[in-house]
DNA sequence: GCGTCGATGGCA
DNA sequence: GCCATCGACGCG
C-alpha cells in the first residue's frame, strides 16, 4: 500500500480540481475522503502544495463539540451556509482553524483539517491546525471563501491509497457524550499527524447515519 | 520523553 | 470564564 506514482517531488498538474458536488455529503464522509487530497493555495505569486493526512469531524448543531451547538451567530454564519466554503476562525487568541464545510445548507457541518504534508520541495511543518493555517497563510479574512477558486481549492488524487486509522477528537473533552466519539481521521502512515497518535485498530467507514 | 503551564483575544 | 493550540520548561 505504499504511494507508488508520486513520491515527492509530486507531479500534481494532471489532477483533477474537486469541484462544489464534492464537499455536499456528511461531514463523517467528507473528513474521511479528504485524507490524501491535495491542499493548493496560490498567494503574492507563489503556489504551495500538501497532502492533507489528519482531519476532524463536526457533524452538526446537536454535536456538542461543534461551534454549531450554539446556534447561528456571527461567527457560526458560514457552517449554516454551503458546502465548499471556508469556515475559519481564531483559537486561543492566536491560532487560525481552517475547516471546510460539508453537508446541506443549513446542516451546519464542518471538517477541521487538522494537518498535512508539503510538496514539491515546500519546507513547512504543517503538522497541527494552528500550524498547517499559519503555513498556508490562511486567516479569518479567507472566512466565507468558496474553495473551488484559484486563491485556495482542492485537487483529487485517485493513484494515493492511505491507510485511514480513527481516534477521538483533540480537545473537545468538555463535550459531554460527543466527546469521545471517533471522528478524528488520519493516515496511518504519514509522519505528520499531530499527536496524540494513538488510534483505534478499526477504520471502517462508519454506518451512514451512524452520527 | 512526558506532563504542566502561560500566551492572548474573541466569543457567548 | 472558556476555549477544535503550541512551544517552552522542568524533571531526573
């Protein structure tokens, strides 16, 4: 199950960009599916690349560790609104979270990317949310930003075949019965997931309204 | 290598 | 008052 076509440096100019159809399911199968895409971002003249390898879940206003079991505010808007954007908020009073928004409208379901690995040559640590958006220069103004333009989108890459492991989410033990739930997604063999590293034997794909 | 703790600002 | 975090520091 090794990469066979692309180890670094990557030709990535024959992928294809994921387009709005794509991020219009459960945020428990967009989080899985998103391991082993292709983050690009194009910012002053430059284009950076990195393989997401750890996402998280928000599966919608009765999770108790979304944003979204508060209700829409201000800074909920976007959760509530298509699949496709950028929800992308302040944590600790200096780290940027970028999520990705899954579902219907008004499902208010997220995806956290959590951490990804740099290509073509790229030297960053992305290892972690705060991190990976602070390499990828991603802020609260990129809140609301439709990820199938040019300044930040997706691509496929149907040859790579990770190896999914699944944990609880990090930080959320405030979370009540949510917070246990394994809706953390990682590839198993990629060094740049954050830690904690322990995970669960299983990876199946959950059951469809499993959450 | 691991546990603990402080930074720092928006949010409800 | 509380965080969907990170890095520095102390330990032995």
């Amino acid at each position: 199950m090794q990469k066979k076509a692309c180890k670094q440096p990557c030709d990535t100019n024959s992928l294809r960009k994921l387009g709005h159809s794509f991020f219009q399911r459960s945020s428990v199968e967009l989080g899985l599916d998103l391991i082993g895409k292709i983050l690009v971002r194009r910012v002053r003249g430059r284009e950076y690349r990195a393989r997401i390898v750890e996402t998280e879940a928000y599966v919608g206003p009765h999770d108790s560790a979304s944003h979204a079991s508060r209700g829409r505010t201000r800074r909920t808007e976007v959760m509530f609104g298509p699949a496709g954007h950028a929800y992308v908020y302040l944590i600790y009073g200096m780290y940027e979270m970028f999520n990705i928004v899954a579902g219907e409208e008004g499902d208010a379901q997220a995806v956290l990317i959590r951490a990804a690995e740099p290509l073509n040559g790229w030297k960053a640590d992305l290892s972690g949310p705060g991190k990976l958006a602070r390499g990828f220069a991603i802020t609260r103004s990129d809140n609301g930003l439709d990820l199938t333009t040019n300044a930040l989108f997706l691509l496929d890459d149907p040859d790579y075949r990770p190896r999914i492991a699944r944990s609880k989410r990090v930080g959320v033990d405030y979370a009540k019965e949510w917070k246990d739930a394994l809706l953390r997604f990682f590839d198993a063999n990629s060094a740049a997931v954050s830690k904690p590293r322990n995970f669960s034997e299983r990876a199946d794909t959950p059951r469809p309204g499993a959450y």
